[in-house]
C-alpha cells in the first residue's frame, strides 16, 4: 500500500523545516530520502520517504554505529497514524515549538526502545502499521525535513488544548 501521498496532504505547508541527523527527536515525522542497501550491500538509489521517529541513535548491543528507528509511513494510512497519536499522545517537538509530533518520549523513558517496540508495536506490526518498523543507517538519509502534520482536531485538543 503506498500511503506517502495522503501523508503528504496533511502537512501544514509552509511549516517545514530542515534538518541534520543531529536534530532528530524521537515522535518526530519528518519526510526525507533514504538510499536503502542492495543485496550486494551498496547503497542504493535515493527515495523518498516519510518516517515516524522512534529512536534517533538507538547503539544495538555489540554494533559500533547508532542506527536510526522509525516506522515507514508509507506503509499505514493516516487514519492508523491519528489512532497511535490519540493512544500514546501529542507533543510540541522541544526546540521546534509549534510543530507536532508524537509524544514517544514519555513511552521510551519508562521503557528502553526495544521494550516499547517489543510492548506496543510488534504485536501490531504486521496488521495495523503493515510492517511499516525500519532500522535505518544514519549515513543513507539526505535531505531530512521536519513535518508540521496536521492531525485530528480531536487529538490535539485533548493533549494540546488546541
């Protein structure tokens, strides 16, 4: 299924912003290119994505480099997306007040990130976000942009007052 066009109409435009992989936080959305591996282990032609940030720099025990977890949203409609945020909560992003994102922090700071992957999402994985969790390699993004998404009035109300 290839969500990433419905994604894309619920970003506030003109709210964008750019960023480095050093920017990244956790609940955010943010749409970029990403040049995934070949079977020959190179790295492959750029495309483009929307990604849900779970974990910006999460070091797997016994690997030397961070990687980056997120769920590919091309993967779940927004409608899925709406329901996670109405389960676990919304945020302004801190250092970029005014833009939204999910409030993942506060799961992950009770929890580490393969406890709330093993806990929340894996059992939902194939179903509801339709594999949608990727374990992504910090050198492979180019382009990474902040996504202010337009999520239900309902939603942000609740948690925002808004």
């Amino acid at each position: 299924m290839a969500f990433l066009s419905q994604h894309r109409v619920n970003q506030v435009r003109g709210k964008s912003v750019n960023l480095t992989l050093r920017d990244l936080q956790k609940g955010m959305i943010i749409e970029a290119k990403y040049s995934s591996m070949t079977n020959e282990g190179k790295k492959g032609k750029p495309n483009n994505y929307m990604f849900l940030i779970l974990n910006p720099s999460y070091k797997t025990p016994g690997t030397i480099l961070p990687k980056v977890h997120a769920l590919s949203m091309d993967l779940f409609s927004p409608q899925v997306l709406n329901k996670m945020a109405e389960d676990i909560g919304v945020r302004y992003i801190p250092k970029f007040q005014k833009t939204v994102g999910l409030d993942v922090p506060k799961l992950i700071m009770e929890q580490s990130s393969q406890r709330f992957y093993s806990q929340k999402i894996r059992r939902e994985i194939k179903t509801k976000y339709e594999n949608s969790y990727r374990t992504l390699l910090p050198k492979n993004f180019s382009r990474i942009r902040l996504v202010d998404y337009k999520f239900n009035k309902k939603i942000l109300k609740k948690f925002l007052g808004e």
